[in-house]
C-alpha cells in the first residue's frame, strides 16, 4: 500500500511537471538586450538600474570604450545577467572618441588619422580595413573581456560593422565557433522594433503597445539603448548624420519604459517567459546556430 502511494506521489509530480514544461512552452519568449555597456559612467549606471530589477536580461560590453573596467565590476555582480561582446569597430560621439584595444601600429587600416576608430561603417570600409586585422582586433577584444573575469555568452555587434560583408561575418562566426559563444540574432529572434526612435515622452506606450499584440513563433528580440540624461551624456554628439538629436533623453526615457512597473508586470504576465542569452544558448544549442536570412 505504502509503495502505492509513493508511485502515485511521483506520477503526480511527473503530471505536475510535465504540465509546467507545457505551459512555459505555449509562452511567447522574450530577451532583452541592453547595448554599449562600457561606453561611459551613464550608461554602466543605468544597467545596474536594470540588473536591479532581477529580471533576465542580456547586456553587451564595449571593451575598447573608456568605462569598460566598471561595466566588468558592476556585472560581476549579479546572476541574472547574460554578458556579450558588443564587437566594436566605430567610434561615433564627437570629443569622446576610442580606438583599438590592439593599438594603431597593429591595425592600422581600422583607424583614422590619429588612431581612432572610425564614426561609420561606410567610413571605415572606404578605408579598405584589412581583414586579418578585422580578426586580430575582435579577437583581443573577446580574450581581453575574459582576462578581465566576465564569463561570455554571445557575440554581436556594434552598429553592425563586425558584419558589414559576408567575409567579415564569418570572421565573427569563426570567433563564436572557438570561444564557443552565441551570436546574437543566430537562433531565429524575431526582432521587435523599440521604441528608440519614438518621441521622448512615448517610449513606455510605444513598447506595451507592441508587446500586447506580439504573435507566436520565435524568440522575440528587444534591443535597447539605455543612458542617464547626465551633463556626461548629453555631451555626447553624434558625427553621423542619422544619429538622434538629444540622445541622452532618448536613452533616459528607454531606460525609464524597461524599469517601469507597467513593462515588468507585462512582460511577467502568463503570456511571456522572459529569457536571455545563456539561456537561449542552454535551450537551443550553439551547433543549431544559422546565419540570418542566409547571407
């Protein structure tokens, strides 16, 4: 009688796990990407806003960026985050400016006149920037964000240099298939367009608007660009014509839409199951990884 019970006990915990397994696969999955952590004290200040709030999230260093050593503190420090490289080949703010982490006389074609990066992908690929040197320089950049004690989940980009040709993206895949990473974008997310460019005063609208009617199928990926509307960041200018005007308000906003109750409480409903990265990697397996649109 007594053996009875106990089988019924485990096939109602098996029922009862299964059931959960069920549930959590119906949700719709959601990763949160934070960009250019690195980049400055206003936006390492504004992910530990973020990382503070317990959820999973994915976070993107930029090694060569003059912060990056307190983005390496402040994200040691929390076990809900997922921690990628955010591959750096530009440096876009006017008077805030950064060059390689390898040093002008070993990739010379990457920079520009007095060894910065260059603001834009058209500027640097019109220098014809070697590809062996492409490889060097984000090579450094990964084994320098291990030296420093950050364990590394994913690889992407910085607005989208690293993979501007097909033979620099496999540079990247290369990369991710030696260090045994992921690559953001590689498993089918569906990106959910932000509310970046939204008008200051609707990024929480903009984002639970599109959020309410997100369909099935595929990891939903959003990308955000958080910052402190601080006088360090509202400095900052844009050297690239497409760049957004105020941009320290655009991120004050993103950052007050990720952290607000009404997007957490959304995003924790029974419709979503928030995930990042390591979990992505841990799910869905790095051999299942497949370039987008088959470029």
């Amino acid at each position: 009688m007594k053996s009875s019970f106990f089988l019924f006990l485990a096939l109602l915990s098996f029922s009862f796990v299964f059931s959960q397994q069920k549930n959590d696969s119906e949700k719709i999955p959601v990763l949160i990407r934070c960009d250019d952590l690195g980049m400055c004290h206003s936006v390492n200040m504004a992910a530990k806003q973020v990382l503070e709030t317990g959820i999973p999230v994915s976070m993107s260093v930029m090694v060569p960026c003059p912060w990056f050593s307190e983005a390496v503190g402040l994200l040691k420090q929390y076990k809900n985050v997922s921690v990628g490289i955010h591959l750096t080949l530009n440096s876009e703010w006017k008077q805030y400016r950064w060059g390689p982490v390898t040093g002008v006389n070993t990739v010379p074609s990457l920079v520009d006149s007095v060894g910065y990066f260059f603001p834009s992908r058209s500027l640097l690929y019109n220098n014809n920037p070697s590809l062996i040197e492409i490889e060097t320089e984000l090579r450094a950049q990964i084994d320098k964000a291990i030296a420093a004690g950050l364990k590394i989940d994913y690889l992407d980009y910085h607005m989208g240099a690293a993979v501007q040709t097909p033979e620099t993206r496999a540079i990247v895949e290369k990369l991710a298939a030696e260090y045994k990473l992921g690559i953001s974008r590689y498993y089918g997310e569906v990106d959910v367009e932000g509310g970046y460019s939204a008008p200051v005063a609707n990024k929480l609208d903009t984002l639970t608007s599109k959020i309410k009617v997100l369909p099935p199928g595929g990891v939903k990926l959003l990308v955000f660009h958080i910052g402190m509307d601080t006088p360090e960041m509202s400095a900052m200018e844009d050297l690239n014509t497409f760049g957004l005007k105020e941009m320290s308000k655009h991120r004050q906003a993103e950052l007050k839409a990720l952290i607000s109750p009404q997007l957490l409480q959304l995003l924790q409903n029974k419709s979503f199951r928030l995930i990042n990265y390591k979990m992505l990697n841990e799910e869905k397996g790095l051999d299942n990884m497949k370039r987008p649109g088959g470029n």
